[in-house]
C-alpha cells in the first residue's frame, strides 16, 4: 500500500510541479532534520498524530452529493502548524471487487482517479480538515473508504462506510427460473437498472421481511436465498428463518436467479394514463411519445419501496414483464402483503398498461 501511495505521489509531482526528494516531500516551512544515522527527527518526538472518521454508517441516494468527514490532529497540540500533509483516499475491497484509489492530495493540490474524476474533491473548509466529497453517486460507491493522513514518517487512518439507500429484489429471465450464470446475473442486474445484491443488502432485506425460496446469485459469487417462513418445499419446516446458503458457486457452469439492488431514484416513476391497454411495442411508443421512457424492473421497485407507488393495474416493463406495485394490499390487488406483484413475462401482443420513467 504504501508504495502503492509513492507511486501516486509520484505521479501527483509531476502534474502539479512538486519537488521530491529520495521519495519523500519536503518544505522550507517544516522544522525537521535528518541525522546521520537514517532517522528522522523533528516535531514527532512525544507528539501523536490522530486521525478521526465518523463510526456511522452514512447514508445517502444514488444522484446525490455526499461528504465523508476526515479530520486530523496532533496530541499534544504544535505550538505552529504544520504547512503541507499528503492525503489518500481509497475504497476499500469488498465482495471480490478490487482496492479503488479515489483521490490523493498534498497541501491544498488534489488529483482524482478513474470513475472518480471530476467527482471527488478534497474539503478543506476548516484546519486539518481533508474529508472526501463524493458528487452525482453511483450504485457502486457504495461501500468502505479509508482516509490516510502522512505527515513526515507518521501516518494514521480512518474508515468511513457509505450505504446507498435501496430495495433488494429477486430476478429470473424470460426463460424461467435458475438459467443464469454469475456473469449473466450481473448483466441482468444492469438491464434492470440495479447491481448484484451483496450478503448485507440481502440480509437486511430478510431482516425486513423477505421471504425468497429460489436461490440466486450474490456479489460474492455466492448463493443464497431468504426464509421468513420456512416450508417444505424451502428446506421443509423445521429449520429457523434466516438467510440459508449454497455457498460459492462456478462463475460458468452453476446456474441460478439473482439478487439484485435498485438505489432510490432521482426521476419518478408513474402509470401512464392512456385511452386504451397496449403491446409491449405500444407501450414503448407511449412512452417516448410522453417525454420519457419505459420503466425497468429496478426502476419500478425502487419507487414503490421510496416514493410509496401504489397501483392496482398490471403494466409493461422494459425487460417485457409484466407488474404492478402495492403499498396498501387491498381485495382484488393479489396477497396481503405489500410487494410488486408480477404477471411474468406474457406474449408481447398482450394488452397492459405501462409503467414509465422521466429522469429528473
């Protein structure tokens, strides 16, 4: 990790024009020595650098502008501050997903990295302040970063985890129940405007009620399914609710549904009102001819589980299925328990309504 940082240092320099010394950055304003003998001494005898993150979670919606708190300070205090600290903010592995750099900065000068160009800047409102402001967020933003301060041969670092707020929901395709391998089960969840569900996202959602018996694919590569009320056909009735697993599972040959995860939505999602019910083709065309365009199976999800979208009519999704959202379960709008219920993925000639999405 830390030539990793040296390297990106490196790097910096020679965008920003810093000088750099045997790997090490030095400024006239800093009262250090180093002796013969290869130590460094200066203001760190006796002094402690420490370094504080928020312990909550933060929570925040796919769209938004977040910021992740990082402080800094020196126990006992320095009677002059210090003039340039170097910073780096990473995002943590998690789930099989590989180490992310976000951003490094010394001083006030800061350089962002891949998805996070453009999006990630340095906040520096207060002293020793360098939290991280993350702008326009992304399904997969979602997770931990750790906040590294260095200053001289000390460094410290915090944690800060980020959650996106979203609804955990099971998918098949057209051709019925377990036909996806792991790699087409991530495709899926992109169809839907969603990502692969990870282990904690689903198991909130059982914590919150959801009961699966299909098994499906997770971001771990794993497989697993939720049982609220277990049944014979789910393991049978005698063993305790949770979370069951398969456990990992070949990414090619082994194939399952999937769990996917919609963040809540910037636009809205509505029923289109329309004089008569549609073919899918239709319903496409209606609408584009509105200013907007069919809504997918995350897309719908996400607005009735944040939005509270309640409609007792069946309409076309883009994926070809067909759906409708209840908050308020009431006769003749199928069980009584709120969800979205689904009429599959019915002939495409079939008449419904349609469920559209307007970005905002």
């Amino acid at each position: 990790m830390g030539l990793l940082f040296l390297v990106l240092l490196l790097t910096l320099s020679c965008v920003l024009g810093l000088p750099f010394h045997n790997g090490f950055y030095y400024s006239s304003g800093l009262h250090s020595r180093t002796l013969g003998n290869g130590y460094w001494e200066g203001l760190f005898n006796g002094v402690k650098l420490v370094v504080e993150t928020t312990e909550e979670s933060l929570f925040s919606h796919r769209g938004a502008s977040v910021t992740l708190p990082c402080r800094y300070h020196y126990e006992p205090a320095l009677a002059s501050p210090r003039h340039v600290v170097r910073v780096k903010w990473w995002k943590l592995s998690e789930n099989g997903s590989p180490e992310r750099d976000v951003l490094v900065a010394i001083g006030q000068r800061h350089r962002s990295f891949g998805d996070y160009q453009g999006r990630a800047h340095l906040r520096q409102h207060r002293p020793q302040e360098v939290s991280l402001e993350l702008r326009d967020l992304r399904l997969e933003d979602s997770g931990r970063y750790r906040c590294e301060v260095i200053d001289g041969l000390e460094d410290e670092s915090g944690l800060v985890e980020l959650e996106l707020r979203g609804v955990v929901f099971p998918y098949q395709p057209r051709e019925g129940r377990y036909q996806l391998s792991f790699h087409e089960a991530q495709q899926a969840c992109r169809e839907q405007d969603a990502v692969v569900a990870s282990f904690e996202q689903l198991f909130r959602a059982w914590e919150e009620g959801l009961d699966w018996c299909n098994a499906g694919w997770l971001q771990d590569a794993s497989v697993q399914y939720p049982m609220t009320l277990p049944r014979q056909p789910c393991g049978g009735p005698g063993l305790a609710p949770g979370v069951r697993s398969y456990g990992q599972r070949h990414h090619r040959l082994h194939r399952y549904d999937v769990f996917c995860f919609a963040a809540a939505l910037k636009g809205w999602v509505y029923y289109l009102e329309h004089p008569e019910k549609l073919t899918l083709l239709e319903a496409r065309e209606a609408c584009l001819e509105d200013g907007a365009q069919i809504s997918t199976v995350g897309q719908l999800f996400a607005a009735w589980k944040f939005r509270g979208l309640d409609r007792c009519d069946a309409g076309w999704l883009a994926d070809g299925s067909a759906r409708y959202p209840i908050v308020h379960p009431r006769p003749n709008c199928g069980p009584s328990e709120p969800g979205v219920r689904t009429f599959g993925f019915p002939d495409p000639r079939t008449r419904y309504g349609v469920y559209c999405y307007r970005p905002r």
